[in-house]
C-alpha cells in the first residue's frame, strides 16, 4: 500500500494518521498483473488448485506439525498467515511440500501462487482454532467472495461444498483472499504496528483532541463464517482536492495504529477511537472551505482500510439518502456554549474516489452515520445512527468532541 492521503502541510495531522486510504492494493500488487492478464477464471483455478495442494500435504504428520507450529506463532489477529509469503519460507518447505503432494514441480505451485490474488492462510473458526491439535481430521476450504459456498478438500484431496452460513464440525484451514495488512512482515507473521496502544487508544501521550467514538452497535457482523472476525472500519470521507469526488482523509479500524486503533468482533462495542483529530478538522475546513465530512462505516473484506467499492453502487447509495435526508448526510465541529459539539451538516454527493478493482471483492457497506435528530430514531447511549443501502438501520454510534 503504497499511498497515503494527508491533508497538505499538516505534519502533525500526518504522524497521527495511522490508516488512510491507499491507491494502491497493498498486498495484492504483486499479483494483480498477473491476474489482469490471465482473468479471473484462471485466478480462481489457480486458488482452488493451492487449497487441493495444501490439503494434499497436510496429510503428512511432519507438514501438519510445520504448519500448525507457524500459525500458532503467528502474532496477527486470528493467527492469519500471508499464504504466498509462507510458501517461500525456509528455503520454500511448503512449497515443495506442496508440489510433492500433489505430483507437481516446485515451478508449477509458484505459478499458481503468481497467477492469483493475495492469500492468506488461517481457522476462520474460533472452536476449530482451538480444537486442531495437528492431526488430519481437517478440510482446506476456499473462496473468492464474502457468502459464496466454500470449496473444500479433505487430506485425500477429496472435494467438497460446504454450507456458506453454517461451519462444519470438523477443523477447516481457510485459504482466502487476504483482509490483514502484511505491509510490515518479510516473512509471514504479522509485526505490531503499535507496541503501545491496544484496542482504541495507545501512546504515553495525552489523547489530542478531536472527534472520539465512545460505542457502537450493528444488527450484524456482516461476514461470512469462511472470513473469520468481521473487521469494521469507519472512514472520515471528504472532497478529493477541489473536485466533486469524496476521499478517505482517515480511517480507523483493527489495523490502524495509536489512537485510531478499532477492533470490534463483536455486535457491541465500547472503548475510546479516535476518528479525525482537532487538527484533521481544522486542515480539512481550511483546505475545503464550505465543504463538510461524512463517516461511512464498512466491514473490510480484502486490504485493511482500504475502500473497495463501486463508484457508481455508492452514488446511488448517497442519492437515496440524499433524497431521504436533504443536506444532513455529513457532520462537523462546532461550539455550542462552551462545549465542543459534532453536528449534523450538509456534505459533497459525488462519486467516491477508490481503490475498486475487479481483481478484489467489494466489501461490505454498512452505512452513512446520520445525526438521530435527522432520521427521527434514537437509542439509549448512542447519538449517531449508521443508514445502509436500503435507508434501513444498519446499526448506532455515540460520536464526541473531546
């Protein structure tokens, strides 16, 4: 992920921002040439065939206690490996465990491993993270999309469907396309990116001032069994330069450092996030005079806080609400006495300027944050409500300056 979007001459603004949107597919760059020649068929095939290879080797006890020992040292969230990393480990052992396995030359799995999408390699499945001891009672399963029926083999190489709502019994190993960000890893496990801060905060210092979320609530996870955790992010979208396009200025999500840092598993959360600093506000009112933010919230299937979504479906999206709630789809700070406050406010509807891409899932959009008072709907603790594609309540936030 090569990009970062920052407001101009902010410095302070730039080393708080821990996750901003990308043009870039991060991970997936050095497959995407591949795949854009080949198509997605072929790069479907060579993923599926990765899964079968796998499954084949881990039918030897020595490759299973390899693997188990790698993903049990794993320091990323749900013990995820980058797949394609992991292959060329110790000198490619699962790579040439692999072409062995399925009576293949070292070349050939690498071509495979080439011709498709980033991967990563992890149980989905809490229970079966906990329940797999390294025997061969297990399935490697695969998929392209969040909800599409998994593809599953047993160690004999023998296929199957799975139920995409429901996980099996038995273990299954997921090989998907990769959600974590592996930008700071060389060899497979993930490195902290914040060695001080947890789940919403982190740093010796005083938290800066800003815009803070204190809770959230969404009537679901979003996320298919075979994608593990859902990952919320919740973006800071604003006008890119001076066009009639919106942006990412700032996200924060599970993967975002510092103060920014949200990890979210669950249907409820509660903590201290911060969302867009004193400072990002008043770069962003001086850049963008008369020009106001939204907070969109999305369930991040492919690259951390990165955006992924068609053009056009989110044009369509902010019409509806554009349509529903005239000129109150965004926010801003304000005073109100002497108290900071986060208001609703009039904000750009234009096309959102993203990183979308045939190669990659779209993730998930869970909605627009509105102002209670704006959709007439209010819940205890919350004072922002998250609108979907369908203008129902996809969920409900509680917003502060601080």
């Amino acid at each position: 992920m090569s990009r970062r979007l920052s407001l101009a001459g902010l410095a302070v603004a730039a080393a708080l921002a821990a996750c901003t949107d990308r043009s870039s597919s991060g991970p997936t760059d050095p497959n995407v040439a591949a795949e854009a020649a080949r198509g997605p068929s072929a790069s479907r095939a060579s993923q599926e065939r990765l899964a079968r290879s796998l499954a084949l080797a881990l039918a030897e006890p020595g490759f299973r206690a390899y693997v188990k020992d790698a993903l049990d040292r794993s320091t990323l969230r749900e013990h995820k490996l980058q797949f394609q990393r992991f292959l060329g480990r110790g000198e490619g052992r699962a790579r040439a465990a692999l072409a062995r396995a399925g009576a293949q030359s070292d070349s050939s799995v690498d071509r495979d491993a080439r011709g498709t999408i980033a991967l990563e390699i992890y149980f989905p499945v809490a229970a079966h993270r906990a329940a797999w001891r390294g025997d061969q009672d297990l399935l490697v399963a695969t998929a392209r999309d969040d909800g599409e029926t998994p593809v599953a083999f047993d160690i004999h190489g023998r296929r199957r469907l799975l139920d995409p709502k429901n996980p099996p019994s038995t273990p299954v190993l997921a090989v998907v396309p990769v959600e974590a960000d592996y930008s700071a890893d060389s060899v497979g496990l993930m490195l902290p990116t914040d060695a001080t801060g947890g789940g919403g905060g982190g740093g010796s210092s005083a938290p800066p001032p800003g815009l803070y979320m204190s809770s959230a609530h969404f009537v679901q996870d979003f996320e298919g069994w075979l994608k593990g955790d859902p990952e919320y992010e919740i973006h800071i979208l604003g006008q890119s330069g001076a066009s009639d396009s919106l942006t990412s200025y700032q996200c924060a999500g599970a993967q975002s450092g510092g103060y920014y840092k949200f990890d979210q598993n669950n249907l409820d959360w509660t903590g201290s996030v911060l969302l867009f600093s004193q400072v990002q506000l008043t770069g962003y009112k001086s850049a963008h005079p008369n020009q106001n933010v939204r907070l969109v919230v999305l369930e991040d299937d492919d690259g951390a806080c990165q955006i992924r979504l068609d053009g056009d479906r989110f044009k369509n999206f902010q019409n509806v609400l554009q349509t529903n709630y005239p000129k109150m789809t965004g926010g801003k700070d304000s005073t109100s006495g002497l108290t900071k406050i986060f208001k609703r406010a009039d904000a750009l509807q234009r096309i959102l300027k993203a990183a979308y891409s045939w190669i990659t899932s779209q993730d998930d959009l869970i909605g627009n944050a509105l102002e209670d008072s704006v959709v007439n709907e209010w819940h205890s603790g919350a004072n922002w409500i998250v609108r979907g594609e369908d203008n129902t309540t996809n969920g409900w936030l509680n917003l502060q300056m601080r």
